[in-house]
C-alpha cells in the first residue's frame, strides 16, 4: 500500500473515498510512521511515512484500506527526560482516538520507554508483537434518540457494569458482567422498580491495569487507569457472534433508553495508565509527552501529579483538549450517552504553566463545553476534587454543571451515626446547599448528594465497620479513606445479633430517605438498596471478585421496597422534587419554590443557639406547596440518641397530616399523624397534607 496526503480535520482512522484517512496530533515529533498489521495483530507487515507536520498534525491516506486494518503510531523526535521529551520509535503506540482496541496490556518492561532500572537511557527494544494497536472500524448509525429527564425529577443510580450482573441468577450466564448482561430485561427491571431516572456507568474506556495491580494477580476493576478515550473496554464485551464491543456498548445504551431510562458515563480525561516517569511507554508519552502531560515545572523529568495516578492530562493545550472534545462527541454522537461525569475535574480546568496551574471557572476545557453544539445541552456532572493545589472547588463549575457533593455526605453520617451535626448544618445540606451552590446561579437541583459512591464503604459497611479493612488491596490496610464517619454498633462487621442487624438496618432507612427527600439531585450506589457488603473494604477499586460483585441471592427485599417507595414519594410529591430552591415564609421575591419552615421538635420557634447546638438537633421542617395544587409535606428528624417527642405543627386549613413513611419500622401506614409522636433514635418520618374527609 502506497500512503498519500491526507486531511486533517479528523483525528485517528476514518472511512472515506474507498479508503482510510489517518491523523495524528504531535507537534514536537520529527517524524511519524504508520505501521500496519498482519490479521493476527502480531507481526508487522509495513511502515509509511505520514505527511506533516501541519499545525501539529501529521496526515495520510491508505487507498484501499478497509474496516479491520490493525495499525499502531512509531513517533520519532529526541529523547530528553530532563527536557520532558520521550520520542521512542522503537515503541508502537496506540492511537489516543482508537475507537476498537486490540491486545491488553500485560504489564511487561519491554513497554517501558526507558531501560529498565536507568531512567534516563532509551530503552530500543521493539515491543509490536505484544504492544496494544487499534483496529479500523465502521461508523455506528444515528442514535435512535435520547431520553431527557426533568432535572427536578432526577435520581442518579451509579453501578459498576460488571458487578452489577456478575452474579445476577436471571442474566444468562454467557452474559453475566458484559454490556449485553446489563440491557437484559431482568437487570433493566430492577432499575424501574426502584423508580431511578438515570444510570451513571462507571468507567467503559479501554485500562490498562497498573503494573503493581498485575504482579499481585489484580485490576484496576473500577476503570479508572484509561488509555484509550474512545473505545469500550473489551473486557466487558460477552463476544457473542455478529457483535463487538462497540455494537454491544450501543445496544446497551438503547436498551436502557427503550425503558425510559438516562444514561451518563464516568470519564476519566484528567490522566492516563501510563502512570509516572517510570510507567509504560503506550500512547500519549511516546507520541508528544511535552504537549500530552502537564510536567513539574521545575524538573520536566517528572510530572505533576494532582491525580494521585502519576500524571495529568494537559487540556489547557489545543490539540489536547480537541482530542478529548472529539472523544467527548464520540460518545454522545455514535454511542447516543446523554451525558458525563468528569473524574477530578478540576484537572480539566487547570490553567498551563504560565498561570501557575491554577483552577480557572474559565478554562478552554469548560468554555468549549458551553459553547459546542453537541455537547452544551447533555448532563454534566463534576467530581470538583483533585489533590493538587486549590483542589478542592465545590461550588465553582459553571451554570447548569451538577457537582458531587461530599459536604453532604459527611453531615448526613456525622447527623444520623455520630450525633454531632447542629440543626444548622443539617438544614443547609436538606435544603440544597446554598452555602456552596449560590441561589442567585445555580439551579437547585446542582447538588448531587449522595451518603455512599463507589469509593468509600457500601451503605452496609457504613453502618457495621468502625474501620476499614483493605487488606486484600496489597496496601497493608493504608489506602482508602480514614476519615469514614461511620459505626459498628458493637461489632466489627457481620453480626448474627438481631438487635445489632435492626440497629443498622434502621439507621440505613434514614440515610437513605434523608438522600432522597432533600433538596437536590440524589445519587444512589447500586446494591445498597440491596444490603451489599464489602467486607469492610473502602477502597474497593482492584478487586474483581465476589467482593464487590452484588449479590442478588442475599439481597435484602424489603430494603430494596423501601427505597423504591421512598423515590415513589419522591416523584409523588412536588416538594420533595423543587425546581426551585426552597424560601422562607416571609421572602417576597418571584421564587415559586416551596416555602420552608423550621421548628424545634415541639413545635418551638429556633433562635440562634437553637440552630448551633451540636447534640440538640432534632427538627421539624414544614414544606409547603411552592405552586398551585402542591401537596404540603412535613419532615419530622430525631438524629438524636433518644427518643424524641414531637409536636407537629398544624397542617394547612382543610387538611390534616397523613402518615406517608417511618424509616423507624419501615412502614408506609398512610395513616393520620397524631397529634403528639413519639420518634425514636436516628429516625425520620414524612408526612403529607390529606383532605380531611381523606385523612380520616
């Protein structure tokens, strides 16, 4: 095959004029060799030279290249660790825009771009054989469409792709833990009975799993170690025949979008799998490092390292943050997702070395984001953490951004399990967290509040460790947060004990209704509502296995029907679902939201010391109807240690307060509330306003 001028306006393969036109962004390469494949995928069987560079871009075209042709990038230029350059030709490299991968990386050193032990010297042995390539593929078709939820009307279910139905009794077994498990009606069912709007998929992007996870016989399960941007993870991928990972990935977007279902993936653009200077040498730091990564100022040897995973991606350079921009589109244009959860994102924010790396509202990732056309009305959501300096920027992502929200999480388990949250910081996190997302800006719905994710202990393990116990992570039991906030009540993990089983299966009710009747959008982790357990571990992220796996045989029934019953309230009643943020009795303003108004257990007015006290903090809170014909609620908390009388305030004229659910016994009575109650211990009950010929 003969290569000739090609265009660049995209980057990686594509089809076009009974051939393949290839590109490749690497500004500060001296020279770029296609190399393409045998069937196989081992063996070499050609190399061209592409045309370039222009702007940064070298370009060509394969006449009579077709779908299949595997290929992979040999980048020359200069080889200068101390000056951030790692040119290496005699390392293949993947394409940053393979959108199918062949191969998985083994963890080999014949990877490494360096001799192995001497950092410094350029390693030149030829590694193709095994090194990970790309395979031409065809377009997808159009999406059939999306699903667009009200944001009010949201609730976020995140789950891991294969632990959801590794081990699901009613998925065939063929499918267990595969894209196509997933879209099985029997998975896809138990998701609408919960009454969810939107799945959050953690990461799908082709890993390549950390050396160090490989020697111990382990992954990096949870995804998040990418290297290839825009291609689903094989792993995942049941190989039934007529399909590939793509197509099945597709298939799985439609499944859920067939049952009413939103669909949002977690993506990791703020580092690759390459790790630190001495990880492998796999795409972006063979193809251009100094423009890829963002280095250590003062030594380009190394590289900054906000992720806490080695490395950090440079989007505040063009070509990059086009890369991620068009992998972005990829998703939402070929695989139909309606939108993103960005890992660390304040990485993707972080300015270059000329402005000292620093977040910025304004940076070229997330005004790109505003203004593209494809991606400007999907769902963004925020992790807004990383660990380098001025990290931590909750409250700072632009209008219309969701943002994860870990202040609520510590003051729910500190209010419920530890009994140290006042009235004041519970009432900010119940009704939406002004304090960090300005009323004035943001939507109410921008909080995404959650008591448990994916990193962190299961609900289960929040109420039955005191510790955590990672041993099995290889670590020696230091990873993972210390700083858990959770309890044992008296025994350090499984219990046989039916008082200790009834403590903390209360104490998971009232979590899990303070999640999802609070002003917000609420994230569920999937198979809590299960009961599911790891064991203690916090940090689950490298174990593939029953341990993070659900198990649907021991599933917990009837806390599944209560969260599900408390999400039907949810969708049931308008208060608890505001488009706006909640007022008090005496604003004036054009807000439409419900008016909020608070007492002491007793029905007492709160003054100042009221709201700051740290064990007093039992309260009332009164919702009322913020639009014509919405029903007033009445939330009554006793995360106190005792039992708490209360005296709920008179319900609006004609109406009179019908017991709705009692996280106590679980119990969704419909009954009238009397007029004095009694609650116990770490419990919450909600009611609603009835007619009086209907309450009675």
């Amino acid at each position: 095959m003969t290569l000739q001028p090609g265009q660049t306006h995209t980057l990686g393969a594509q089809l076009r004029d009974q051939g393949v036109n290839f590109c490749l962004a690497a500004p500060n390469a001296q020279a770029v060799e296609l190399c393409l494949f045998d069937a196989s995928a081992t063996r070499e069987v050609q190399r061209l030279v592409m045309f370039g560079p222009v702007d940064g871009l070298w370009h060509g075209f394969l006449p009579g290249a077709e779908v299949g042709l595997v290929y992979g990038w040999r980048v020359h230029g200069p080889w200068s660790p101390a000056q951030g350059q790692r040119f290496n030709p005699a390392k293949l490299l993947l394409d940053p825009a393979a959108r199918e991968v062949v191969g998985r990386y083994d963890g080999d050193d014949i990877h490494v771009g360096h001799v192995p032990g001497n950092p410094h010297q350029r390693d030149t042995r030829d590694n193709a054989a095994t090194a990970l390539k790309a395979r031409v593929v065809h377009d997808l078709p159009a999406p059939l469409g999306r699903v667009q939820i009200d944001p009010a009307q949201r609730v976020l279910y995140e789950l891991h792709l294969k632990g959801f139905t590794a081990l699901h009794p009613d998925v065939p077994e063929a499918l267990r833990g595969t894209y196509a498990g997933l879209s099985h009606p029997a998975a896809i069912a138990h998701l609408q009975r919960l009454g969810v709007t939107t799945v959050s998929l953690m990461p799908v992007a082709h890993r390549a799993d950390e050396v160090r996870l490989l020697r111990m016989g382990l992954s990096n399960y949870w995804g998040y170690s990418p290297i290839a941007w825009n291609a689903p993870e094989n792993r995942y991928w049941s190989g039934t025949p007529g399909t590939s990972p793509r197509s099945e990935f597709r298939a799985l977007v439609d499944a859920l979008h067939a049952a009413g279902l939103e669909v949002i993936l977690d993506v990791v653009y703020n580092h690759t799998g390459e790790t630190d200077e001495l990880g492998p040498t796999l795409s972006l730091r063979g193809i251009d490092n100094a423009t890829y990564y963002h280095l250590d100022s003062t030594n380009p040897a190394l590289y900054a390292n906000w992720t806490g995973c080695g490395n950090c991606v440079n989007l505040s350079h063009p070509l990059v943050l086009r890369t991620v921009m068009d992998s972005l589109r990829g998703w939402v244009q070929e695989f139909g997702v309606d939108g993103f959860r960005f890992d660390l994102a304040p990485v993707l924010a972080r300015a270059g070395a000329d402005r000292q790396h620093r977040f910025e509202a304004n940076a070229p990732f997330l005004m790109a984001v505003a203004q593209d056309p494809v991606l400007r009305d999907r769902l963004m959501v925020a992790e807004p953490w990383d660990i380098g300096p001025g990290g931590y920027q909750l409250g700072a992502f632009p209008v219309g951004w969701l943002e994860w929200n870990d202040r609520f999480r510590d003051v729910q388990r500190s209010a419920w399990l530890q009994h140290h949250a006042t009235r004041a910081d519970l009432a900010n996190r119940l009704a939406g967290s002004a304090d960090a997302f300005s009323p004035t800006l943001r939507a109410a719905h921008s909080s995404v509040n959650l008591v448990t994710a994916h990193d962190g202990f299961t609900l289960n393990d929040l109420v039955s460790y005191a510790q955590r116990h990672n041993e099995a992570n290889g670590e020696h039991n230091r990873d993972g947060h210390g700083h858990n906030l959770s309890v044992n009540n008296g025994v350090e993990g499984r219990s046989d004990d039916p008082l200790v089983q009834a403590q903390r299966l209360r104490q998971k009710r009232v979590l899990l209704a303070s999640l999802l009747w609070s002003l917000g959008t609420p994230l569920l982790l999937a198979g809590d509502e299960l009961g599911h357990s790891q064991g203690g571990n916090n940090n689950a992220y490298c174990q593939d296995n029953p341990t993070t796996w659900l198990h649907w045989d021991q599933a917990d029934a009837a806390l599944t029907a209560f969260v599900a019953r408390a999400i039907a309230l949810r969708h049931e009643l308008p208060v608890l679902q505001s488009r706006a943020w909640w007022r008090g009795a005496n604003d004036t303003g054009p807000s439409p939201g419900p008016v909020a108004q608070w007492w002491g257990p007793l029905g007492q007015t709160l003054v100042h010391a009221d709201w700051h006290h740290p064990q007093d903090n039992a309260l009332a809170l009164q919702l009322s109807a913020g639009s014509p014909g919405a029903t007033a609620c009445l939330l009554l908390c006793n995360p106190t240690a005792q039992t708490q009388e209360f005296v709920p305030p008179q319900a609006p004229a004609g109406t009179a307060w019908q017991l709705r659910l009692d996280t106590d016994t679980g119990n969704s009575p419909d009954l009238p509330l009397p007029a004095r109650v009694w609650l116990p211990a770490q419990s919450l009950m909600l009611a609603s306003a009835a007619s009086l010929s209907t309450a009675l």
